[in-house]
C-alpha cells in the first residue's frame, strides 16, 4: 500500500496582522488559523491517489499546539493520521530548519514513505522554499508547481506549467511534488468524517527531543537569515496630499513631479514657459 | 600574492529569453552591488552550445562566466544544475549569489542553498548593501502587505531570489570583453531521478499589463462606464495599459483581462495612476510594484490615498479630464 505523506501548515486567516516590531516577526496568535490554501490542494491529490489506488496518508505539521485543528481537519477529510510537532524552541525557523524538522519526523514516524505531498506556497510567508529544501533533506527527487498527477508502478507522472512551458515529468519513487494551489474544488467533509477526527483521531503530538533534533539547529537559533527589519511598503513614501480645482491640481502636480513623471514616461514634460 | 577578488554571482536563466530577462536585471543590479563591495560580476551557464548566453551576459555587464556547455544539460534538471553548481560554488566561494525567481530558480535556489547549508530569501523586489557589507534582501510577506529586511549574517554564501522586473537592465554593449572559464561536466554525474517526457511552449500569455511601465487602474469610484472610458484616452496618451478594480470589472466598464489584485494580475509599473479606488488590501497586494503611485479619490481618507505618493482629493473624471489636456498641451510643445 502507498504510504503517502502531506505537509500541512496553519495560516492565519487574515491578511493583516500586527508585527512585532523588535523581532519582525507576525503576531500570528492574534489571528484565527485555518489550512493554507496550496497544502488543502496537496491534501486533495493524496486523497484522489488513495481513492484511486489505495495507501495511507499521513498529515503532518509543525505549528503551536493549535495546530492541531489541521490536522484533524484533514483526518475528517480522510486522511487517516496526524502528527502535531510543536515545540517552543521550534518557533521563528525559517525554512531551512522547517524542512529539517519535518524531514526528520518524516523519517522517524513515516519510515518506508512513498511520496510526499506539499503545497507550492503558503500564504503567510510565500518563499515556496520549504517543498525543495525538505526533498533535499530526505535525499529524495521532487519536482514543483504540479497541477495533475498520477502514479503508476513505482512512477509519478505529472503535468506543471513553469516558465510558460507545459511539462510533463515522470518521478521515481520516493519522491516529493509541491502542488498549485486552487486547482480542485472544494470537498465537503464526508459522512463519519468529523466522528473519525474528533471520537477517535490518531493524532501523535511530538516536541523536539521526541523527533530527536539537535536544538541548537532549530528555531531561530538555528537559522541561517535574520530579519533586520519589517516595514510597511508605504513607509517612507511622501504621500503628499493635493486639493482644489482640478485644473490648479494638475498645475501644481505638474510643477513638483514634472520629473518624476516625466522618467517614469520616459519623455520631456518641461514645458517652455514662454512660448506657452 | 593578491587576495582573489570577492565575487557576486548571477545564475544564468535563459529558457525564455525574450520574455524573461531577469538575468540580465540581476546582472545591472549585481554591477551596481559590486562597487559597493569591490566585487566582481560573474555569471554562471550551463546547458548545450551556450555561446549566444555567454555573449549576452557578457555584453550586459559580466566580467567573467562560468560556463558549463554539455548537451545533457539541454533540458533544464534541477538535480544536475543543482550538483554542478553546489560543486562550483564550492571551489570558487562566491559572496553571493543571486537567481531570478522564475519557476525554475524557485525549484532550484532552495535545493542548492539547502546543500551549501546557508540562508536564502525567496522571491525579493529589493537588493542593497548595508553598512557592514552584508547583502540586504527586501522581501514581501504577508500578500505584499509588508517588506521584511533580510541578511544571511553568517553563512556563505549569501543567496536571494528576485522577482523578474524588479531591476531595470543595463543596455548592452557588444564591445565589451569578459573572462570565460570552462568548467568541465562532471564524469560522475548519477541517473536523474525526474526525466522530462514532454515539453511545450504554453500558448502566449498576454502580458502587456504585467510588463507595462505605465499603468491606468480605475475602480468603482469613476461611476460610470462612459466616465471610466475616459481612462483608455489617457493610457492611450501616455503609452500605458488601463487596469480596473474587481467592482469595475463587474460593472463591465473593463475586460476581465485588466483585473489587478489578487484574482488578476500583479504588476509593477514605473507610474501608476488609481482613480476611485478605495485600496483594498486585495487590490494593494499586486500593485506593490509600482515605483510612483498617484491616487485620486475624494475621500482623502481611503487607504489608497495613504499609500500614494500623490494623493489628489479630486472628482476622478474631472481630474483625468483635466490631466489628459495638461498631457496633450505638453506633449505638443
Ligand atoms: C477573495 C477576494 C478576492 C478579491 N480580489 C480582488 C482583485 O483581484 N482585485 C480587486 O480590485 N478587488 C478584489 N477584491 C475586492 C476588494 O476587496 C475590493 O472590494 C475592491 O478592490 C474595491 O474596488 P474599488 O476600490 O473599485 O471600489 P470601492 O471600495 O467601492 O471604492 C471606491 C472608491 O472610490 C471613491 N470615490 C467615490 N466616488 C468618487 C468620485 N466621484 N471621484 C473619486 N473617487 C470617488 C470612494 O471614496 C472609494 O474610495 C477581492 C475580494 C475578495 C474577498
Ligand atoms: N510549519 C509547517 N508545517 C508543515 N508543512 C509546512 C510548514 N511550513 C511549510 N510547509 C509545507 O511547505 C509548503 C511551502 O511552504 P513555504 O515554503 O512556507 O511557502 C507548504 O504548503 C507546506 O506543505
């Protein structure tokens, strides 16, 4: 039977929160969390091959404890175990350590593991970095932006646009696909799916010295980047505000950007005031 | 002897050349690093009879190229370039290393930078050298809402993507010369685990608002559609493309073609006119871009007048009236 894995991670739901302002890191505690759009997406493709050829999914996630409501949302989905790996010392890994944690959870509590399925991208930090990196960790061949796959034997094939080509790859196995986002509809929570998440959910939760990890490379300790500074994109803009008639508007935009719009245009804007 | 000189490395993504050609930004922008570390400009090929690649780098601002040239190398495969360049930065040491963040470059930048155990940035709009000569990386989180400042202060070496037209090329100039280093293919090189079975060009995306350095984006505030039509005039004017809000879009006053947000298009123009719009944050997210924002709008409260670099408390179609004349005059004169 396929032994199939899906990185899930929790995001919050809004899309503005509030940072803090000495670490640069997102109070993401203020804000409800939900399934990151891409991971319901890789969700999906391991329930279409389990539903077409059988196996067993894993759902895995490191987060806080509350986290654990993703995983029991793609238990009632039909995926059929969890692992929860929260750690206090876990928090602010950037995606290097992030693959490392879950490569070793993997290994430890997946052993003999098929396929790996993530999404391509979260939505809260976008790097679409963490699919790659943990293919690198698991030493194992991966390909990204997948839209349509389907395995066969011991191969995966699969279609991705990338780069404006339509690619059709073929992958041994064990193998990694991070997978597009927005590419299924939607699925309803089948009936006994919720029983099956909350009565009896098999569901480990696991911290670091669980997993068997080196706490010096995990966290922020163990990350290589470090934030210096989080601003607002807006910051720093002059944001000079212009009232009046609309024709004395465009004069006075005229007297004090006439430059600026002019590079922007690529053209001369200055206008010869006396022969005007 | 002489300390070998610190170099700034740009991989060279070529697939697609015409459309994409964020290695020759990265190039212009990696010149302009360079001085400010005393650094050389290098960049890295590798595929099959790479010769065109090797001249056009070197013709926008690469001093000296790595240059792997093997017909296996035909197709892009991210585990041999990962191999051959994990090799390759570890004989030479680079300062940095800088890859376009195109489809390829997102798959390939974090298995390499996972194999040299060092830090990466993904997909940046920003690159600077800061007071201890360490690389900046401007990265967008949260949907564009924010810019994290990133440094890789101890590894090496320092990696970042970069999102095509993030920086403006330099113009080539075919009389310059540069250093071309042959790197030989590697004999042991394993099977490739991922074989490409099939491989086409996907019918042409119009990208003409994606790519366009002026942009008009009108929103619900115009009214009506005769009034939002006024905007075709002024882009038509200034050479630009019209963009519209979803409302606007709804309202049939544009194609759904000219969506800009989070349901349609980013882009990223040197000037960006926004009439009656409010500045919702799915609307804001792709146009972070934009070098110079005017909005226009007669609540001088909306979030997009607080985003602007001009905010203009005006009646949208009496101002874009007036604008067009104002541009008419002088472009005659
Ligand atoms: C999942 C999701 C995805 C979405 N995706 C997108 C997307 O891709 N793109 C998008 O645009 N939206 C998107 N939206 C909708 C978005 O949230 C906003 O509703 C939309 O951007 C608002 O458009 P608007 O600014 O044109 O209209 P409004 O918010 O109604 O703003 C109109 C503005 O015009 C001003 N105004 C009114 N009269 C005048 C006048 N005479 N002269 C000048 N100003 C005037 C008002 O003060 C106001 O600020 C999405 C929403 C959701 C939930
Ligand atoms: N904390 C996490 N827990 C589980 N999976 C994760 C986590 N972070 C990232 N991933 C996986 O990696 C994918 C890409 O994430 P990112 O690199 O952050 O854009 C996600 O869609 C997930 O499948």
């Amino acid at each position: 039977m396929l032994k199939l894995v899906v990185c899930i991670k929790q995001v919050p739901m809004v899309s503005e929160l509030p940072w803090d302002p000495k670490t640069g890191n997102l109070q993401r505690d203020l804000a409800e969390g939900m399934m990151n759009p891409a991971c319901r997406s890789a969700l999906d493709a391991a329930l279409r091959i389990k539903e077409a050829v059988g196996g067993e999914i894993t759902a895995i996630t490191m987060g806080p404890p509350m986290a654990e409501e993703v995983l029991r949302e793609a238990i009632a989905l039909g995926a059929d175990r969890g692992v929860l790996l929260t750690d206090r010392k876990m928090a602010g890994a950037d995606t290097s350590v992030t693959s490392h944690v879950l490569a070793r959870a993997i290994e430890k509590n997946c052993p003999g593991f098929d396929l790996v399925l993530c999404g391509l991208a979260t939505s809260d930090s976008e790097t679409a970095q963490v699919g790659p990196q943990l293919a690198e960790e698991l030493d194992i061949p991966g390909v990204t932006y997948v839209d349509e796959l389907e395995i066969r034997d011991r191969t995966v094939r699969m279609q991705r646009i990338a780069d404006y080509f339509l690619e059709t790859l073929e992958m041994d196995l064990p193998g990694l696909v991070t997978v597009m986002a927005g590419r299924h509809a939607p699925r309803y929570v089948p009936l006994g799916g919720l029983q099956a998440a909350f009565a009896e959910a098999d569901i480990v939760s696991l911290d670091a010295a669980a997993i068997g990890i080196d706490p010096e490379r995990i966290g922020a300790k163990g990350s290589a980047t470090k934030i210096l500074n989080v601003f607002s994109p807006t910051e720093g803009k002059e944001n000079i505000v212009l009232t009046g008639a609309p024709k004395r508007i465009v004069e006075q935009l005229f007297e004090r950007f006439d430059d600026r719009i002019g590079s922007a245009l690529g053209r001369d804007l200055k206008t010869d005031k006396r022969s005007s | 002897m002489t300390a070998k000189r610190r170099q700034i490395w740009v991989f060279g993504d070529y697939r697609n050349y015409f459309q994409n050609r964020v290695t020759l930004q990265l190039l212009s922008r990696a010149t302009d690093l360079a001085r400010k570390i005393d650094a050389e400009v290098c960049a890295v090929v590798f595929g099959d009879k790479v010769d065109e690649w090797v001249g056009e780098y070197i013709a926008h601002g690469a001093e000296k190229i790595y240059r792997t040239d093997h017909p296996r190398l035909a197709a892009y495969g991210v585990e041999t370039y990962t191999l051959l360049m994990e090799r390759l930065v570890k004989r030479e040491k680079p300062e940095i290393v800088l890859v376009g963040a195109t489809a390829f470059g997102r798959e390939f930048a974090p298995r390499l930078a996972k194999r040299l155990v060092t830090g990466l940035t993904a997909d940046c709009i920003g690159l600077d050298i800061n007071g201890e000569g360490l690389l900046v990386q401007m990265a967008p989180s949260f949907g564009g809402n924010l810019v994290a400042e990133i440094v890789t202060p101890e590894r090496r070496p320092q990696m970042a993507t970069v999102r095509p037209g993030t920086f403006q090329e330099i113009p080539h100039d075919y009389a310059r010369t540069g250093e071309v280093v042959d790197v030989p293919m590697p004999r042991d090189l394993p099977a490739d685990r991922v074989r490409l079975v099939q491989s086409e060009r996907c019918p042409q995306r119009d990208q003409k608002l994606e790519d366009a350095k002026v942009v008009v984006c009108g929103g619900r505030g115009l009214g009506s559609k005769k009034k939002f039509a006024k905007l075709f005039e002024l882009a038509e004017l200034l050479g630009g493309e019209v963009g519209a809000t979803r409302p606007a879009v709804y309202a049939d006053w544009a194609d759904h073609n000219a969506l800009v947000g989070q349901a349609g298009k980013q882009i990223r123009p040197q000037i960006l006119f926004c009439f009656g719009i409010s500045g919702a944050i799915q609307f804001t997210a792709a146009c972070n871009g934009a070098k110079f924002v005017i909005a226009v709008n007669k609540n001088p409260n909306a979030a997009m007048m607080k985003r602007a670099d001009v905010a203009i408390v005006a009646d949208a179609s009496q101002f874009c009236a007036a604008l067009i004349q104002e541009f008419k005059k002088r472009f005659r004169s």
